[in-house]
C-alpha cells in the first residue's frame, strides 16, 4: 500500500472552502487542463453514496474509473473509494480544518497499484509525482477562487 499526501492552508473559512467544493462543477474547475480525464458524470454531491466517473487515458487505451463516497462529516472531510478502475484499491480522503479563520485542506491517499509490490518500487515515485503536480494544481484553483478580499 502506498500513501500520497498534499496539505495547504487556503486564506478562507472552513466554510467558504467546503461550499467551494459543492459546486456542480467542481470536477471541472479541479480537473488540471493536461490531464486526458473525460468527466462522465458526477452525481450525489460530496455526501455518502455520491458517484463520480471518468474516462481517463492510459498510454493509448482509454479507461473508466468510478469512485464512490464512503464517508462525509460536513464542513470536516469526506472520502471517495474507487470502485472501478485503474488501480488496485484508492482511497482519497478530503480534510478540511478551521486553522486561524483560515482551512488546512489536506488530500490523503492510500492507494495500491496492480502488479504488487514490484511494479510499486518501479512506479511509486513516477505516481506520487504525477499525484504532486496535480493537487498542487487543485490547491491553487481553491485558493484562488476561495481567497477572501
């Protein structure tokens, strides 16, 4: 099992992150132009049960992911499980905490890839890479349209 993990404080209340993160297209406004990800859908909100799919590009062949939300505690976190996809288990934790009027948002994962552990030792720092550029990325969009004036 592998553990990737990216924190921030975002200069905005707890709140304003979280409301942020309940818009309809949040996949869209998150979703890092570079990355070839087709949102095929998204239902269900942030709370339990809620369905997120998509279609994403593996070296030539398109594949379908679809995760599902295991876990939710307004204002404070909710968590996403892939259900079908590319990776072996993923599980993606969202936290949110109130930090001096401002949000700590941390992004954890846990995630094993197919193959064991040694296509792990082979790919693990290309992924946490990839998983680096891309919640950096997702931080600075939250940033950006969460900063309070």
């Amino acid at each position: 099992m592998l553990h990737f993990k990216y924190s921030s404080l975002i200069d905005a209340p707890v709140e304003v992150v979280w409301n942020f993160y309940e818009r309809p297209d949040i996949l869209q406004r998150l979703t890092p132009p570079w990355q070839p990800v087709e949102i095929v859908r998204y239902e269900g909100g942030l709370e339990i049960g809620a369905i997120s799919e998509f279609r994403i590009v593996l070296g030539l062949l398109p594949v379908r992911w679809v995760a599902q939300h295991t876990e939710y505690k307004k204002y404070q976190l909710f968590t996403d499980e892939q259900i079908e996809g590319p990776m072996q288990s993923w599980v993606h934790r969202h936290q949110f905490v109130q930090e001096n009027g401002k949000t700590r948002l941390t992004d954890a994962i846990a995630f094993s890839l197919p193959g064991g552990s040694p296509i792990e030792t082979l790919l693990s720092a290309w992924v946490n890479e990839r998983l680096e550029h891309m919640f950096r990325y997702r931080h600075e969009v939250t940033q950006r349209e969460c900063k309070q004036t």
